[in-house]
C-alpha cells in the first residue's frame, strides 16, 4: 500500500483513507462484473492505498462481502489489519420497523461475520431504514449490545434524507453517518456536517459522483443495461429514487454534469474534481466512490493528492446547484 491522508472516523477511532471504495457494483445493479475483474478492483485499491472499504449484506445477496473476504484472507493479517471494512444490515427483511429486532441483528451480522471471515466487524451501518427507526431506543440498545458481544466493534446509519441523519447524530453510540453528498447535493452541507463535527460522528460521503453523471461521461441517447439501477431505478420503482442519479431527472443532470465539466482546473477529470469538491468540505472523513475496474480506481484514489480547488469553484458549483439542481432534490432528501 501508498501513504495516502487519513482522517479519523468519528466515534470509531481509527484511521480511514479519506477516498475509499464503494462495492455496491461487485455485488449487483450496475451491470454484471465478473470475479476476476472484481478482485482486481480490490487488489487496485489496495495498491492505491485505500484503507477503507464500504459493502452491505444484499450487494449481490452477499457476494460483495463474500469477495471482500478474499481480499483479506489474501493480504495476510498484518496489511488485512490495516484494511477498515464497513458493512450494512436491514434490508434483508420487510421494510417496517417491527423488523428491527435484536435477533435478527445477531443473525444478520453473524452472517456478514462469515462473509468477510472476520470474528468482529470494524462498523455495521443500518442500511437506510424507515424512518421511524432512527429515533427507536430499542434499535440503539441492540445496537450497543452487539458492540457489548463483540460481534461489532462500532456502528453508524447510513440514511436518505438529513432530517434522519440529524436525529441519529443526537445519539451517543452512533460513530458515523453515510449520506449522499456530491455537487448534486448540497443540502448536508448546511445542518448535518456541522452538527456532526460538534458530535464528533464521522461523515462518509456516497453516491459522491451521482451515479455517473458528474464523469461528465453521459449524453441524452446513453443506455445502461436492464440490470442496472439507472434503467429501472429512475422512478424509484425498486427503493429510493435519490439513490439513482442523486434524484435529479436523468435529461438535467446531463445538461448540470455539462456544465460541472467545465469546471475541472487542468489536470484534472470531471470525476476528480467532484472528489476533490467533497473532500474540500468540513467534516467530511471519507468519499465512497465505486469502479469497475482498476483504472476507475486508480483515477478515483489520485484525486486524495491533487490540490484543493480554489474559491471561485466552490462559488460556481453552488451557482450550478441553485440554477439546475435545488428545486429538483433540496427539499426532498
């Protein structure tokens, strides 16, 4: 592994490299990737000097942890030790609070425990539960008991919108919040990374490139597969359309992403610049995006080194956001 910046995440503790990978694609919804090319994703990351690796127990039904893994067994203990692995529960069952139960944490973290190969997991996350879950004692008090039973060494929420990261920041045990936050998404920026900096909870930024679109990559005609979210997704047919193209209707995101293009400095890609505009943010630990493939990876990972973008960018993704974006996604998420 390279020496790349670390930041500490929140209540956890320990070190993150602050571009991580996201392995929603070597599960499912993006398209196929095979096996080989998914571990050669992992092996690049690694080589790149990414510490920080974020999965979920339904990518793939399992086959994203189930890889992880492999990376792990394959690294030997002293460089897997070095690797911080976050996981998520909740979706295996009904979306409805009831659900939410002690036993099933224990049986869904002991399988992600056999997944990954590991006796304790680094950080589960509940996975974008109904809302009314943020605010129940009696998920936190299982919560706790699984760090107290040491099959989980911390925990923290990835949510939807910032209203429900907000609630789960007023809590304790809670070490970080995974939200959306990208040029498409600016609302977090207001409430949520200042109360968590006050908080001291960690703030891991996903879907950091909107699902593509600020690659700059996309035209109106582009197609993606029949197993891709971003066909079937695109009115939240399959769960929550901000999750797809960050909410924004496909036809404006490609004319924003346009624009977003044009703000890259020199030696920079579209994409680079849109890591580079998150991590310039305060509070943010660690930006998630995804690759399917080794390059993607390599060229996600650089933006960690590159230099920070001066003020007037800041001031031109702000414009762009309140001119194309806001009244598409402000006040829903």
């Amino acid at each position: 592994m390279v020496a790349v910046e670390k930041r500490t995440l929140g209540r956890t503790g320990r070190p993150v490299s602050v571009i991580g990978l996201g392995t929603w694609q070597l599960g499912a919804d993006w398209g196929s990737v095979d096996e080989d090319d998914a571990l050669a994703v992992l092996d690049a990351a690694m080589d790149s000097g990414v510490t920080f690796v974020d999965t979920a127990d339904v990518y793939g039904d399992g086959r994203s942890e189930r890889l992880i893994g492999r990376l792990l067994k394959g690294l030997g203990a002293d460089l897997a030790e070095q690797v911080f692995v976050a996981t998520k529960l909740g979706r295996r069952a009904p979306q409805v609070p009831e659900e939410f139960t002690l036993d099933n944490f224990r049986a869904w973290t002991d399988r992600s425990r056999t997944n990954l190969g590991v006796e304790t997991l680094d950080l589960v996350q509940l996975h974008c539960p109904p809302t009314p879950v943020f605010g129940s004692d009696g998920v936190y008090d299982a919560l706790d008991t699984l760090v107290d039973e040491k099959r989980v060494a911390a925990y923290g929420v990835s949510v939807e919108t910032c209203e429900e990261a907000l609630t789960a920041i007023a809590r304790p045990g809670v070490a970080s919040v995974q939200i959306i936050l990208n040029p498409f998404r600016l609302k977090p920026l207001q409430r949520v990374l200042p109360a968590a900096r006050s908080a001291g909870v960690g703030i891991i930024a996903r879907v950091p490139l909107a699902s593509g679109l600020l690659s700059g990559k996309y035209r109106p005609d582009s197609k993606f597969g029949s197993d891709d979210h971003r066909t079937y997704n695109r009115g939240g047919d399959a769960f929550d359309v901000g999750e797809t193209f960050s909410g924004v209707d496909y036809d404006t995101g490609v004319a924003a992403a346009r624009e977003f293009t044009e703000l890259a400095p020199s030696g920079m890609t579209p994409a680079q610049t849109a890591l580079r505009w998150i991590l310039q943010q305060p509070g943010v630990t660690s930006v998630i995006p995804g690759a399917r493939s080794s390059a993607q990876v390599l060229a996600n990972a650089s933006a960690a080194w590159m230099p920070a973008l001066p003020p007037s960018i800041l001031t031109a993704v702000q414009d762009l956001y309140d001119r194309r974006v806001r009244a598409q996604v402000h006040h829903r998420w």
